[in-house]
C-alpha cells in the first residue's frame, strides 16, 4: 500500500466506545489520523458529529474510495462480516475487543487478512499500561525464573441492570455470545495469554445470570493447566462491589503482586528448588529480598495509545503492540472457560472450533435452557 502523511479512518459503529474514540481523533488526539466518516445502521447517530460524512451502508463508504482504514466498534457478532469486508477492500483495519465471538469466526477473519502490507490490530489497549509491560518483561526475561502458579482475581468489572438494559444486543448468546469473558475479560484474558502464554487445559465455572436478570455468565472461576506444570485461577465477575483486581505470579525467584497499580516483588536470595534441595533445615525458607519497583504514576495511553500505534503502523511501519492475529487467543480461552462449565467437563487446547461453535448455536437457539 501506498504510504502517505495521513491516515482517513472510518469508525463503523456509534455506540459508547465509538463516540470515544470519534472525539479522541477530533480532538488531535492522535496525530496522523482524520476521522473521514461514520457508518451505523442508526440514523439518528449522525447527529453525534454532523460535521463528519455519515454512511448507514458499509459497501458504500468503502465504494467512496474516501478512507484508507476502519475502526470496527459494531456490536461483537457483526466484528466478523465487517472485518472480513473492510480487509478483502484492501484497507487497514483496526478492531475493538473482541476480534469474533467464537474462535471458528476468529478464524475466517484472520483468514481474509492479505498480508503485512495491510495493517490489522486489536483494541486490546490495556497493553500500553506499564504495569503489565513491565510484567511481561520479568517474565520473558527469566528473572522470576519458572512460573508455577498464576493466580488472578479481577472483578472490579461492577455493572448495574440498567448497564445491561442500555442495549438490547447486550447480555444475550444471540446478541453478544456470552457476558463477562466476552465483553470485559477479553482484556484480562489477553494480558494474561501476553504475559504467560496459552495453556494446555481448561477447566471453568460459569454461573449464568447469578447476579443479573440476563442469559449469559457474569460469574466465573476458571483453572489452567500448563505443559511445564505452571497453572493458573483466573475469577472475575460482574456483581461484586466493591471489586478486587489482583494479581499474584508465584515463581521460583520469588512472589510478584500487582494491585491497585502498585508492584510488589518479594525475591528469594536462593531460588526455590535450589534452596528445597540444598538446605539441611527442616523448616527454613530462603531469605526474601524486598524489591522496589519503580513504574510511572499513569496508566499508558489505553485506547489512545493503540489509535497511534495503528495510526504509526500504516504511516512509518511502526510494529503493532496488539496485532489482531493475537486476538484469536482471548476468544479461544473465553470459549474453552464456557464450554467446560456448560459441558462440565475439561477442555484440551487447542480447542475444537466446530465444537464450541455447535453448543453457541444451541444457546442462541434456546437461551432459556442455559441456565442450571
């Protein structure tokens, strides 16, 4: 694709995070990128910006040859057909969270991508938060030494009933394929596949509509089981108030906590196992160090920071932070969290799309059934 000074980007979707993002752009918020239109099936959202060229149909804001990417904000199911569209167009794409619904839809949309010409991310903006990096970085760099457990408990996602109320898509196998993991977790589940890797085995607890009158799962516990022993308890929810975000890495280094911004690093002098093996004391551990980890006061750019890396992307080949092929994993493990609770069984990764797909299809089908 030719390179040029300017990025003309579409939002495809008005809804709350399309309206944010339409206003960070407006307001030079980031640099190389115009807002050139807006498409939604709602005609009453061209209100929201009548300055900015409007389009109820997306073949014909692509026939217009007026824009050179999209920002896909449509609701999840939509992600796909849309994705797929803009890609086999040619433009660069940038879709919010998450990439499909299920991971056989996942699937079809990375198919369609034509290469590294073409531009293709995901909105997983909690990328760009220090913290997580900085995490990422120990543990890619062997300074924790093996992980052995993972332990994270994140259910400050708190909604009311009038949140699920607002759209009548939200909260429904139909409309959205599922609840918490597929509309806030797959934040949480990316960083934790980022960070960690995907495991080799799943095993969930989903309680469907526990503290919501919806059809969907807003109460999860999940168990991970890793090749190298490492496993995982990833707990979220969307009716706890007030909310926990913890996290906790055990590894042979040492205990890392990450909660309410802050860093601890508790290091043992003598590795673990070292210390397990060589010690003749019966009740010792090894002595801890009490590491200091300095990180900025902010939070990252979020959703800002991710505008300007695609933006930088397709003007200066600047490496993707969250490439959509990455995308497909927070999908497979939100599937594989829901089909073990449902089936009530453990779920072997990779997952079998055809078999997630069928019981999503029997969901839609007879949502009332869901419930146990």
């Amino acid at each position: 694709m030719k390179k040029s000074t300017e990025v003309r980007l579409a939002i495809v979707g008005l809804g709350l995070m399309g309206v944010s993002h339409a206003r960070s752009i407006l307001n030079g918020q980031v640099p190389g990128c115009a807002l050139a239109a807006i498409c939604d099936q709602n005609t009453n959202a061209a209100a929201e910006f009548p300055e900015i060229p409007f389009f109820t149909d997306f073949a014909q804001l692509v026939k217009s040859g007026n824009i050179d990417a999209v920002l896909i904000c449509t609701p999840h199911y939509a992600h796909t057909a849309v994705g797929i569209a803009a890609l086999k167009a040619g433009l660069h794409v940038l879709v919010e969270k998450p990439i499909s619904v299920d991971k056989a839809d996942a699937l079809k949309l990375l198919a369609a991508h034509r290469g590294s010409d073409q531009v293709f991310a995901a909105m997983f903006n909690q990328r760009t938060d220090p913290i997580y990096q900085k995490l990422r970085q120990l543990v890619t760099s062997g300074e924790l030494g093996q992980i052995r457990r993972v332990n994270w408990t994140v259910t400050d996602w708190f909604r009311t009933g009038a949140y699920y109320a607002h759209g009548g898509w939200r909260a429904t196998w139909a409309g959205e394929g599922g609840g918490v993991l597929l509309n806030q977790c797959p934040h949480n589940l990316d960083l934790f596949q980022w960070i960690f890797g995907m495991p080799s085995k799943v095993r969930g607890f989903c309680q469907l509509g526990r503290y919501h009158d919806i059809e969907v799962e807003d109460d999860v516990t999940a168990y991970f089981e890793y090749p190298d022993g490492m496993t995982g308890v990833f707990i979220t929810s969307t009716g706890e108030a007030p909310g926990t975000n913890r996290l906790e890495v055990a590894a042979e280094r040492g205990r890392v906590v990450l909660e309410e911004g802050r860093m601890e690093f508790r290091r043992n002098e003598i590795p673990a196992s070292e210390f397990s093996r060589t010690t003749t004391e019966k009740f010792a551990a090894p002595p801890i160090w009490n590491i200091s980890i300095p990180l900025p006061s902010h939070r990252g750019e979020q959703h800002v920071g991710i505008l300007k890396n695609f933006t930088n992307a397709i003007l200066k080949g600047e490496t993707l932070l969250s490439p959509a092929a990455e995308g497909i994993h927070s999908v497979e493990l939100a599937n594989a969290i829901l089909l073990s609770s449902l089936e009530d069984c453990s779920v072997e990764l990779p997952l079998s799309a055809p078999r997630f797909a069928k019981l999503l299809a029997r969901l839609k089908k007879s949502p009332t059934h869901s419930k146990k």
